[in-house]
C-alpha cells in the first residue's frame, strides 16, 4: 500500500517536472527583448558601436529568431543530455557556474531546516503542554520578534554584533584562505564555523511560524479522547505526549518541507547579499537583470524542481508518519 | 447474581469511593460537579451510575483514576483500593487510597490501567488514528508487565481473539479507521483487559453504537466479567441497558448521588422522586401514545400526500477518466413508502441504513438517482418532486419541513431566536416586519417558550429547548408535512416525551404529517402509527407499529427487536436474541 503510494506519487512527479519547465522557461522568455538587446544597450550606453549584422549573426546561432516552442524544445533537450546551455554573461557552461553555488545553497537552506526542526520541535511542545506559563509567554515574545524582523536587517544587526563585539569575520560562508582552496576535510570544518550565522538569520523567522503552528496543533490534540485512553493505561506524561498528540500534530511539520525548501533558496537573496554568500541568489539576480537566459532559466528549473523533490519527499514521510493518508 | 450468591464478599468492596468531590475551577468560581459522592464495588459485581447529561457520572469516573483534564480537580474524598481483597493479592493487607497519590507520580500510573482499567464511549476518538490495533493494545501489557515484544504481541493476539474480533492476525495489524464502530469498541475493551484489570469503568460505552452491536458488546463483557470476578463500574443514560446488566445501581442529579440500591429494589421500588421520574419516561415510551391513539379515533388518516416511488439514491457513482465505470454508493435502494395525510410514519435503521439520506430525497434536498416523489399539495395536485428544479421547489419546500438532531449545532449561535424563527418567514416574503413579529410571538407560544425568549440567543438555552425553537422553525411557513430526523436522540430520556407531546399537540392543531427517523424504537412505538424498517438503504419491513413491533416478519427486524435492551431486570436473559446474517 505505502509502496503503491510511492509509486503513484514518484510517477505524478515526472510530467509535473516538464510543467514546471515550460513555465519556467517561458517566465524567462517573457520579458521584452532578449540578452541581445540588453547587451546592445549596454553598449550603446557606453559609447560602441552596434554592429547590427553581428547582432543578427549571433541572434540566428542562439536561436532567438525561433518560434518560443522550438527555443524551448532545444533548451529541454540539452537539460535532458546534462546541457544547460551557454551563459552570454560569463562566456561559460551553465552547468560550470551553478554547481557549486547550488550545492552550497542547498546545504545552506538544509542546514536551516534542521536548526528550524531542532528549535521549533520543543519549544512548540513546551508552550503546548505549558498553555499560559511563563515559559509559553516568553517563547511566544520572542517568537512575535522573530516573525516580524526582516531576514536582512536582522543579518545586519548580528554581523554589528559579531564584528564590533567579538572581532570575528562573520561574512562569506569561508574564510578568505579556504575561498577558492579545493574541498578538504579543513574546508568543511571552516564552512561550520560559518554557517550558523546565515542558519539562524534565515531560520529564525520559519522557526517563530512553526512554533506557533505546533503550539496551536498540539493544544487541539492534547485533550482528544485518546489521549485520556493511554492515560487511563498507565503511560508517564512525558512518554504520553510524545507518543500520541505529538505525533499526530506533527504533520504540519513535514509539510514544512515541501514550501520551506524553495523559501529558503529563493528568500534568502537579500540576506546572501548583506552578508555576501556565495550561493545561488545573487548570481541568479544578476542573471535575471542581464536577461542571461540559460543561465537564469538553470537557476529556476532547479529551483522548481528542488521544490517538487521537496514536496514529494514531505509527501511521502506524511504517508509514512499518518497511515490515514496513504489509504485515502 | 441474585440473593443467593450475596455472601461474605459482598461485604467486602474491592474499591470504595468516600465522600468524593470534583470540582472544576473557572473565573467565576469553582463548580462541583462531582458532589459528596460515596459508593462501593464488588468483585464480580456491576455497579451502574445513571443519570442524564450533565450529572456528574462521567467526571466521577475519570476521578478515580485522576484524570479528570483541567480545569478539573479533585477537591475531596478518598477511593480506596482494596489490593488484598482481589486476585493480586500479596501477603499481607494492602489498601491504597488513589485520590492521595499525586497524579503524576508513579504509584498512580502503575495501577492505571492494571489495577483498573477503563473504557470510553467514543470508539472512533478514543484510539490513535495513526498507531496500529496491536502496538495500542500491546502497549497496555508491556507498561504494567515485564515481557518481551513477542510474548506481548502473542497475548495481544489472544486479547483481540477473547474479544471476539475476526481474524485477529490480520487485526492486530490493521489501524483504527479500518475497524467498525464496534470493532474498535472491541479493541478498547481488549486494551482494558490487556493485565486481567481488579475494577473496569466503562463510560458509555455502547451509547455510540447501534443496538445490534450493544447488545453483542454487553454480552461480551458479561461474559468476561463471570470468567474473571471482575469488579465493574458501568456508566450509563440507558435505563433499558441498567436493567440488562446491573447488580446494584446508584442514580446521580446534579453531581449528587440521589439513590443506589439493589437493581430489583430500584426498578419496582425507587423512593428518590427523581429516579421515579426518569423510570416513568422511560416506561411511558416504550407504549403507543395514548393521546395519539385518541387524536387517530376522532380524525382518522387520510389519502396519502407523499409517496416514494423506487426511489434511488446513488453516491459518487460515476465514470473515470480511462471510461471504467467508478461503483457509487447505494445510499437508498428503490425504496418505497407512502406517507398519508394526518399520520406519522416512523423511519427506523440503524447507522447507515440510508433512513437521512431517504428523508433529505423526499424533500428533494437530495437530488434522486431514480424513482419519483409525488406530492400532493393542499389543493389536491399530485406532482412529482424528483425532476423539479430549485426555483419550482420553492413551494413543496414550504410545505415540507426538516427537524434536525442535533439542537446545538443546528441553530445559528449568532443570530437572536426571534430572527431564528422568522428566517423562514422572511425568506418567504409574504409578511411586514410587524406582522412577522407576531407570527414569531405566536410560534414561541404554541411550542411552548416564554415570549421573552425572542431577544435571546441559543446559547441561554437547554437542549430541549432549543429543539422546541427548530420546531417553531420548521412550523413557521405553515407546513403540511415535518421531517423530524432523530429529533429526540440528542435529548436525555425526560425530555423525550416532552417534545415528541408537543409534536402530537401541534399536529392536532395545525393538522400535520410527520415522518420520524430514528434509531430508537421506542421513540418510534410512542409517536408514529406506521413503521419502516430500513436497513442497507432498503426497506425491507413496513407496517403498523404494533404489528411490527409485536410480530415483525423480516429476520433483521427480528434481530434488530431482540437486540433492544427491555427497561426490566426480571426480562433479562429472557428474550432469545436473534443475530441477522444478510443470506449473499
């Protein structure tokens, strides 16, 4: 049955993969002109001449003179084959520029979800079961703070902090010696040294969120009629509430998976450039504003497609964690 | 269990409750509502609580263990639990007094749930939809004893096999919501037996089950009860189900304990008059209304005015995307049923018969997959109901009126009973403001309501009395025919007549039909003159009431007689109950 689930769901996945390219792709078709116009105007601006004839020769070899679906169907065939194209920008692969800082970006927002789960996952229980204390009051304080603080200013407060009071260098997610070193064990110790920050700038407002929602979900669970019953058998309080309401109010936790993931990535542009990350957000920026097409349309296909995995895999730990899902 | 066996250990309760009180801690104060409650247990003895909602019976029974949800506490008063008196008895004499231990301590929960188990009333909510049958009932056995996972789940299996649970392999696998209701009441009780418990309360717990499955769960734990010398608290608003099982019962009002006695001194003997009182509605129900036999004399029935032809009523059925025909659900089964003008005609089924779902098509609140619905108006037209649109309805649904079950929730909690009532009226768009104000002070008089309940919202009111303002409701656009679905099943038992009075009362003056649905046969033999029995979205037994009641021919409604607990301990084990197996 859960394999069945699985399956169906896995199989449902793949042409929502080709949806989500097409739109993708015309999302970054859609604006006015292409990277030619844009790069004709720069130009111009600075005083060159546009040779038109030049302008055309290079428009007929990308291919901006095609109907939209064939530019589309070229583009989704070099994805297939692990092409993604040339950026006009930096005269490079596409796939050469975003590995790396799609990788760090994915660590970053993964790192993030964890210190979220970490934080959230008792603190929501202890406001539950303590409904009204001086515990729950405090958290819930902090957690009204954190919600209405911007990432970025929030990213500018601590890096004043770090800086002025504890001298450490907090921008960048590596120290300047490790910046373009090969990966080495030294390399990820130094990239732990300096992610926390980034972690609890993005973290802290998703943290605050989930701490109300368990709060809430958990105080709807804690006085149902099975919870009386394993009291009634003899379970300590603590193994209780872990066991039975806990378990149940966690769904909206898993469902966190699938929407936080994108937010993390795509939300984390400003507080990348306050404290000067080298992950996907701001290549992608200046990609989108320099209309470098390939290398946009790489970013947000990924983007999209790390969002479905998202979705897919918090589908799937539901049907695990919550048996009434999978038999529906 | 009469006098005879009354010997020494009759004397000696296993459990003992000393003056104990409840109190729940609110802003304006605290409310008792468990007041000075004494009672005492006996091994292989049951003791019922009865009383209506509201009485306390229930909290009194989560206090023992403590474990009443705050803002309840226990106040006061000892429960003392004779250990040496049960079959866990040590050497010596040991007596623990369960109101003293803290609630969370340790000493506590070793005896939830070993010493004494309980069960409850909601079988749907009272298990975790997401654990498995066997790791909830399992769990009880591995708290309390220290075996390993095996042996655990080989005695869960043989639990699930004592409780008369089919295929208990594959049960004990299985979750919650794959189990009927009765099946997941017998897992309860497997949970509660899981370490041979001294004392079982079991609050309500067949109020939420259909009266086949009560009675197979009451025999059920009977049957367990004279195995294992059992001490059982049995919590109950069911009178007909006291007399089925109780040894001694004790009567509670108001958080009080008005009576308790010996079963047989209680029924043909009650002095509280309370307890007079709640045995007399029970037994004025179970009779045919004499002021409806009366009415019948003086204005007999007349032709019929709604009549269901091979009315079908299917659900979800349709066709999937690949052209493979989906199988709806077969709500009603070409039933047929005619109701004639001036009678009252009694539904009855149990849950999921499709005896609502009938009601709501001939409203033609449902649309119908098949069949007709004629309805003859007042100027004596007869037309088919079925494939009319909403606007063409307009009329038939002023003629045709709904009485819903549940008071609370049918009754918009912002809105004032005055508007309430005049909803329809206003909706009709025949009356001025003023003259509406009248009618609705007209309507508060005839079912009965002070005239000052017009400013007053829902909530200032009882349950019955809010039943009184969906009558007026119904009654307001001056209906030919009422369908009052299980009007009286969310009302305690005293209530009962009270309102289905005031049904007969209003169609004696303003010459209404009513169709009854509802479970409860009694309610049904009091009120209605015809019977139909659904079961499965057929019908497959109409007659006269008393003609069916007394002599029903088909085999469910046999099984479905049988099952109906009798309000007289001499009956029991009386009657030869008939189980109904549907011949495939």
């Amino acid at each position: 049955m859960l394999l069945f689930y699985i399956g169906r769901r896995v199989l449902w996945a793949i042409p929502f993969m080709f949806a989500v390219s097409l739109i993708a792709f015309a999302l970054i078709s859609a604006p006015p002109g292409d990277y030619l116009t844009t790069f004709a105007a720069t130009l111009a601006q600075s005083g060159d001449v546009v040779d038109e004839a030049r302008l055309d020769a290079l428009r007929e070899r990308y291919g901006f003179d095609q109907p939209f679906i064939v530019q589309y169907l070229r583009w989704i065939g070099g994805v297939l084959q692990g092409d993604f194209g040339i950026s006009f920008e930096w005269q490079q692969p596409v796939g050469q520029l975003i590995w790396e800082r799609m990788a760090l970006s994915v660590t970053l927002a993964l790192a993030t979800l964890m210190f979220t789960w970490a934080v959230a996952l008792p603190i929501g229980i202890y406001s539950a079961v303590r409904k009204y204390s001086i515990g729950d009051y405090f958290f819930t304080t902090i957690g009204f703070i954190g919600l209405a603080t911007p990432n970025f200013l929030f990213a500018l407060v601590l890096m004043y902090v770090a800086v002025v009071h504890f001298g450490s260098d907090v921008s960048g997610l590596f120290s300047s010696e490790y910046q373009d070193a090969p990966w080495s064990l030294a390399k990820v110790g130094d990239l732990l040294s300096h992610i926390w920050i980034p972690v609890i700038i993005l973290g802290t407002s998703a943290t605050a969120s989930l701490v109300r929602i368990m709060r809430a979900n958990l105080l709807d669970e804690l006085y149902r009629p099975y919870v009386t019953t394993a009291r009634a058998k003899g379970l300590s309080e603590f193994r209780l509430i872990m066991k039975y309401p806990v378990r149940i109010a966690i769904n909206p936790f898993i469902s966190t998976i699938g929407w936080a993931f994108p937010q993390l990535i795509s939300g984390a542009v400003i507080t990348a450039f306050v404290l000067s990350l080298p992950t996907s957000g701001p290549l992608m920026l200046q990609a989108l504003l320099a209309q470098d097409m390939y290398l946009a349309g790489a970013f947000i296909l990924l983007l999209c497609c790390l969002s479905i995995v998202g979705m897919l895999v918090s589908d799937i730990l539901l049907a695990v964690i919550d048996p009434r899902i999978r038999f529906r | 269990m009469d006098g005879e066996t009354m010997t020494s250990e009759w004397n000696t309760p296993v459990l003992e409750l000393k003056n104990l009180t409840t109190e729940f801690v609110t802003k304006r104060g605290a409310f008792r509502a468990v007041d000075d409650v004494s009672l005492e247990l006996h091994a292989g003895k049951t003791l019922c609580v009865v009383g209506e909602s509201g009485s306390g019976k229930s909290v009194m029974s989560r206090s023992i263990l403590q474990i009443v949800d705050p803002p309840g506490r226990v106040a006061g008063g000892q429960a003392l639990l004779h250990r040496h008196r049960t079959a866990r008895a040590g050497a010596g004499e040991e007596t623990v007094d369960l109101l003293k231990l803290n609630p969370k301590s340790r000493a506590i929960r070793s005896l939830r749930g070993r010493d004494v188990a309980m069960i409850f009333q909601e079988p749907m909510s009272s298990l975790s939809p997401v654990h498995r049958i066997g790791d909830q009932v399992g769990e009880a056995i591995r708290l309390h004893e220290p075996v390993s996972k095996k042996d655990a789940r080989e005695r869960t299996f043989e639990l699930l096999r004592k409780v008369e649970i089919p295929n208990p392999g594959k049960a004990i696998d299985q979750f919650p919501f794959e189990f009927s209701g009765g099946m997941r009441q017998r897992a309860m009780i497997a949970m509660a037996l899981a370490c041979n418990p001294t004392v079982l309360i079991a609050d309500e717990p067949t109020t939420a089950l259909d009266v086949t499955i009560q009675a197979e769960i009451l025999d059920l734990i009977r049957s367990i009860q004279d195995d294992s010398d059992m001490a059982v608290l049995f919590i109950t608003h069911d009178m007909g189900v006291v007399a089925e099982i109780a040894d001694e019962i004790a009567v509670m009002r108001f958080g009080k304990v008005v009576e308790t006695g010996d079963v047989y001194d209680i029924f043909e003997r009650p002095q509280h008059y309370y307890t007079q009182r709640l045995l007399n509605s029970v037994r004025e129900l179970d009779h045919p209304s004499e002021r409806r036999l009366a009415m019948r004399k003086e204005r007999p029935v007349g032709a019929p005015c709604l009549v269901s032809d091979n009315v079908r009523k299917v659900f979800g059925g349709s066709k999937s995307w690949f052209g493979t025909e989906v199988e709806g659900l077969v709500a009603v089964n070409d039933a047929e049923l005619e109701l004639r003008s001036g009678e009252n005609l009694g539904i009855v089924g149990e849950s999921g018969s499709g005896k609502t779902t009938l009601g709501r098509c001939l409203q033609r609140v449902h649309d119908v997959t098949a069949g007709r619905i004629l309805y003859t108006d007042s100027s004596g037209l007869e037309r088919d109901l079925a494939p009319l649109t909403e606007n063409q309805l307009e009329q038939p649904w002023r003629d045709i009126r709904t009485v819903f079950q549940d008071p609370f929730s049918s009754l918009n909690p912002r809105m004032t009973i005055g508007q309430i009532i005049a909803e329809p009226l206003v909706v009709e768009g025949k009356l001025t403001g003023p003259q509406i104000r009248e009618r609705v002070y007209e309507l508060l008089e005839l079912v009965g309501l002070p005239v000052s309940a017009y400013m007053r919202y829902p909530h200032a009111f009882s349950g019955g009395q809010r039943q009184r303002v969906s009558i007026a409701r119904a009654i307001a656009p001056n209906p030919r025919i009422i369908i009052a679905d299980e009007a009286t099943s969310a009302l305690d038992v005293s209530l009962r007549t009270q309102i289905l009075d005031l049904l007969l009362d209003l169609q004696e003056r303003l010459d209404l039909s009513f169709i009854l649905i509802s479970h409860d046969i009694a309610v049904i033999r009091y009120f209605c003159d015809r019977i139909a029995v659904m079961y499965r979205g057929r019908i497959v037994e109409t007659g006269d009431t008393e003609t069916v009641c007394n002599t029903p021919q088909h085999e469910y409604t046999q099984s479905l007689l049988s099952a109906v607990p009798v309000a007289d301990p001499r009956a029991r084990g009386q009657k030869q109950r008939v189980r109904y197996r549907e011949a495939i």
